[in-house]
C-alpha cells in the first residue's frame, strides 16, 4: 500500500506540472520578448576577439549614428551610410561629417528597430554599376502618400560629389513593409519586398522585383507580357527579405529572408521561381505551432541555408578579400536576435565547398549583444557592418596586429 501510494502521490505531481504562462503582446498576438540581455551599449573600442579558424580579429567603430540601416561605399572610398530615421551620412578618410547629405527624398518612420510594427524610412542605398561614369545612386525607402498610407519606393538621384540631385521615385509599391536592392552581373536592380499575398504573382508583396536601371521593366522577366501578373516580378513567396547580393563567381543572386520562430532562410534566386511562403517553411509560428504541417519545402523552390530557431537574418556579403585570409569566400550575414531573445544579435559567417553546399558556421561579434543590420566588404579589404541600435555604430573588422 506504502508502495501504491508512493506511485500515486508522484503520479499526481506528474499531471499538475504545467509551463509558464507567456505573456502575449494582444495587438500583435506574439509573445512579449524578455528584456534580461536587451538594451546594451557598445562595449569600449577597440576590441579584439579569437575566431574559429585561427585568426584574431580587431573590431573597430569608425563613426557613431542611429540606427545606420545601409551602407555604400564611393570610388574615393567615402562611405555612405543611411539612418533608418530618413538622413544620409557620409564618412571621409574616418571622420563622419555632422551634416546629413542634402536631396534626399522625405520617408516615414516609426517606433524602435525590433519592436513589434516598427516601420523603417531608409532601408538600402545602392550605387549604379558604372557609378564612376554616370553618378548614379539609388535608395529603397518609405514613402509617406498621406497622413495613414505608407508604401515602398525605389528612388534614384545623381551624386555632385557633395549631395544628391534630381532624385526621383522610379518605382512606388502599393504596399509597405521593408526591402533591400542590388544590381546584378547584367545592370537590372533586383529589390525585395514583404507585404500581403506573396503567392500572388499580381502584387508586388512578398517578391523580389526586377528593374533596368531607369525603373523600366526588363523583357527577360519571367512574367513579363503575362495577364494577370505583374512585369516587375522576378520571384514569390518570401516572407521578409533583410538581404540580397551578386555571387561574385556565378552572378547568382542570393537574398535572406526572415521565417517566423525558425526558419530563416538563404535562397539563390530563380527566375519565376515560388519560394513558399506562407504554404511552407521550417520555422513555427510565434504561438508555437508549426508553420505548416509538415516542415519543409516540397513542391518549392528549397532554401541553401536555413536557421532553426531564427537569427532574424539580414545583410548579406561575400567576403573576396586578402585583409582577412582566412574568410576568403565565406558568406557573412547579419543576425538581430537568436531564438526571438533581444540582445543576442551577432554576425554570421559560413564556410562553403567548392559546390556552394554549406559545411560549418561561426558566430561572431556575439559579445557585443547588438543588432547586427548589414555587412559589406568594404574597397579596403575589410568587413564593415552595423549596428542597428539607437546609439548605433558602423564597425569595422580588421586583422589584429
């Protein structure tokens, strides 16, 4: 009987355990995110750090800024640098200059990077492959339409050496959301698009749109002359795409993107190719159910690299330098958080056979616990990356001494 009740008694403890009871964000439906890492300052620099392949690293911050979004680099090697407030900076040999670079168009903003519905105003800067002959220089942003519509635009401008003039829009979405742009091996400019119905190739939401450099749609887009789809559509069903560059071997354009809790994904893009979202995916929703019933990508375009649980990946570059030998065709990209945690965004580096299958990763900057928005290499042969924090900073990441 001492024995019966002994089995009972823990039976009983068994079927009264139960899990925390996660507070949920009621507008956004989405559990409310700790805070016991959030909210660090830039620890002093210069510091350096061991790395995975044998090679100590100094990381160094080159300028002070809010939140830098995107950065672009000018054949005299001033670099260009947006705030996710709507102002453009620039950075001569070192020195951030206190006034924002005029002509500008005017964007929309709201609340802090990472909270629940922030909206960006400048997201990414891009310049014109034949820059040096033509000036040319092109901004994905928020454009304000009224007091309560808001979307994306794709603007271009002429650089004077000082400022930018004649900026127009050449292409306005009818959707909000965020987006990045990159021009490929051929001129087009490839940007990236969130927003509703991504499995429909009639809106702009959720794609990756292709554009000749004067906002003209290419005759080569996979949709172009089709009823019932709209020119500008290069590739659908993403989620949120954060990145997007050239292989600088193949000229395939590779684009990261944003799954819900896990699932982040690496994609090479596909001319009319479906990437899934939201039929499939790896990750879970944010209440805990898979996002689809059975993980996984069949019938769609697969991802090369994918992330359980989620890094919030975003910028994208291939590291083709000699500064850091080690990393010599490695794929960096920026993370904003890990398992949905504030405070645990690093950088990402992945290691590559000579077939682009992925064999190792290695995470950096992991100390800092700052949102890491983008990263590029920069015409010096170091890695520069940003900070995507109210006292934010571009870093640059160098050989140590």
């Amino acid at each position: 009987m001492k024995i019966r009740a002994g089995v009972l008694t823990l039976f009983t403890v068994t079927l009264t355990f139960a899990q925390q009871n996660v507070p949920f964000d009621k507008q956004f439906n989405i559990p409310i995110a700790p805070t016991g890492l959030a909210g660090r300052k830039l620890p002093k620099m210069p510091m350096e750090f061991d790395t995975a392949e044998g090679m100590r690293i100094r990381v160094v911050a080159v300028a002070r800024l809010e939140y830098p979004s995107s950065e672009a680099f000018l054949p005299d090697g001033a670099m260009l640098v947006t705030e996710r407030s709507g102002q453009l900076r620039i950075i001569r040999n070192g020195v951030l200059d206190p006034k924002p670079v005029a002509g500008t168009p005017p964007s929309y903003w709201a609340a802090e990077s990472g909270a629940p519905g922030a909206v960006h105003g400048y997201m990414d800067i891009a310049l014109h492959p034949r820059f040096a002959q033509n000036g040319f220089i092109y901004l994905a942003y928020t454009k304000p339409i009224d007091d309560k519509k808001r979307v994306v635009a794709l603007a271009r401008g002429h650089w004077d050496g000082h400022g930018i003039t004649d900026m127009k829009d050449i292409f306005v979405s009818d959707q909000a959301g965020t987006s990045r742009i990159a021009f490929g091996r051929d001129g087009t400019l490839f940007m990236t698009t969130t927003g509703t119905d991504p499995q429909d190739p009639n809106t702009s939401g959720g794609k990756v749109l292709r554009f000749n450099d004067d906002g003209s749609i290419p005759k080569d887009n996979p949709f172009a002359g089709q009823a019932g789809k709209r020119a500008e559509v290069y590739t659908l069903g993403h989620r949120s795409a954060l990145g997007i560059a050239m292989h600088p071997g193949t000229g395939e354009m590779w684009e990261t993107e944003n799954g819900p809790n896990g699932g982040d994904e690496i994609n090479i893009l596909k001319p009319g190719a479906n990437y899934g979202w939201p039929l499939v995916s790896y990750g879970r929703t944010y209440q805990g159910p898979w996002q689809s019933e059975r993980p996984g990508h069949a019938g769609f375009e697969p991802p090369v690299v994918i992330w359980v649980p989620a890094i919030a990946v975003s910028g994208i570059t291939f590291y083709t330098g000699d500064k850091l030998p080690k990393w010599k065709g490695d794929v960096f990209v920026g993370s904003l958080r890990t398992g949905e945690i504030p405070g645990t965004g690093h950088l990402e580096r992945i290691l590559f056979n000579q077939k682009m299958e992925e064999l190792r990763r290695e995470s950096l900057l992991t100390e800092l616990r700052q949102r890491i928005r983008d990263v590029r290499q920069g015409p010096d042969g170091y890695l520069y990356v940003l900070t995507d924090e109210k006292e934010g900073a571009v870093l640059r990441i160098e050989p140590a001494q």
